[in-house]
C-alpha cells in the first residue's frame, strides 16, 4: 500500500463556499482515477488551535498508482482553477506502509 496525505492552509478570506467547491471537485474526481484506492478529504473539526484547515487522505496500490493521480488532468485542473487560488501553505507526505 502507498499513501498520499496533503495539507492545507487556506488565504485569509476564503469562503466556506470555496472550500466546499474543492471538497465536491476531489470527491467527484474519484471514479475518474482507477487507481485510486481510497479517499478521504475534509476540513477540520477546529478541536485543536493551529491545525490546518483542510486535509486528503489517499491510498494507492504503489507508487505508479500516486504518479497517476498526481498527472490525472482532472486533478491537475481542480489544483489549477480551484486549490492554488486559495492556498496559503501546503504540506504533503507520501509513504509506502
């Protein structure tokens, strides 16, 4: 199994409206991408001060399988029109486990 977790941080002034556009694109992208294993993206519960805002939590097969989603065009236009206009930071790890 290979994973894939990304963290956000959203621009000050982004609208829970923009977030959820971003949750329905990921979501909806899902059965375009075969290798797609499993899924998760969500904003945060706000428990803690200072976590991010946003995460995506994805499992793949192996490592082609991440490569795939990472050069999807689908995936690369919701980053393109919908997550790099609203992301302040960004964090993302990738491991075999």
């Amino acid at each position: 199994m290979f994973f894939h977790t990304a963290l956000f941080r959203w621009k000050e002034g982004t609208t829970p409206q923009e977030v959820a556009a971003v949750r329905s694109a990921l979501e909806a992208m899902v059965p375009d991408i075969p290798e797609i294993r499993h899924y998760r993206v969500g904003a945060d519960a706000g428990l803690v001060e200072g976590n991010w805002d946003f995460v995506v939590v994805a499992d793949f097969d192996d490592e082609a399988g991440w490569r795939a989603y990472t050069a999807h065009p689908v995936h690369q236009s919701i980053i393109a029109e919908l997550i790099r206009p609203l992301v302040a930071e960004r964090a993302a790890v990738q491991s075999a486990g």
